[in-house]
C-alpha cells in the first residue's frame, strides 16, 4: 500500500522545473502528483510518477538530485469536514504527519491526499484499522 515518491533538488531559477518536467515528458514519464516547496536559492519538488525508478535514474544523469521514498495515498471525503475525519484519526493514534499534498487527479466522489509520515508502516496500520482507504501504486499509476 505503499507508493513510490520522488524529491528533487532543483536551483530556484527560471527553466529548472521546466527542464525537470521535459525530461520526464520525453521520456514517456507521467507525472501523476506534484508539490514544489521553495526558498529563494533552491526547491524541492516532490513527486509521483508513474515510472520512478526510471525517472530518478533520468534525473541523476541529467544532474538533478533526487531520490526516492515511500508515501500514502488516502482517499478523503471531498466535503467540508473530510480531511479533518482522516487527520483525527492520524492523532488520537500519535501519528505524526512529516508532510502531505493534494492529487492532481480525483476518483469519483473522494479526493486523493499524499502524506509522508515519520513512521509509515503504523500509519497504514491505523488507518486500515479505521476504514479509510489506502490507493495502492497500481491504481495511482492507471489514472
């Protein structure tokens, strides 16, 4: 139930998100899921594609930094109230959230929300335990 994301370190001038995205786009990379947090010399963009082993080896060849790491992808109720349910649940277990963002793409009713967790593997636990739902790669990679 775990996907694969990747984070790359980019310089904060103009073209270098471009030329991380035309990388992926010529090499028939999809990006499914994107966030780029900055400060005025650097980003970080993180990532989910549908093929990121290749893509992270594309980008360190291309000079990019980038790596890899393991992520959730939860369906949340797309009403007022939805992410406060799932979030509840993360807290009342103490689990702590390193970070999330939002899916480009939505699966009928729900929304999709990414989060990297501190530790992942008792966050699945818990959230399965409470009925909501994990997206597994497969389904991230046919939207």
């Amino acid at each position: 139930m775990k996907i694969t994301q990747m984070s790359v370190f980019i310089e904060n001038t103009k073209g270098k998100l471009y030329e991380l995205c035309d990388i992926l786009g010529k090499n028939k990379i999809n990006i499914k899921a994107l966030t780029l947090a900055e400060s005025p010399e650097f980003g970080i963009v993180r990532l989910v594609a549908d093929k990121a082993e290749e893509a992270v080896k594309l980008l360190k060849e291309n000079n990019f930094i980038a790596s890899i790491a393991d992520i959730v992808a939860v369906e949340v109720s797309d009403d007022p109230g939805g992410l406060a349910a799932v979030l509840k649940v993360l807290a009342d277990n103490d689990i702590n959230i390193e970070y999330m963002y939002g899916f480009v793409e939505k699966t009928s009713d729900k929304a999709l929300m990414v989060f990297k967790f501190d530790d992942i593997d008792k966050a699945i636990t818990i959230l399965c335990k409470n009925g909501v739902s994990i997206i597994s790669k497969d389904k991230i990679c046919q939207l």
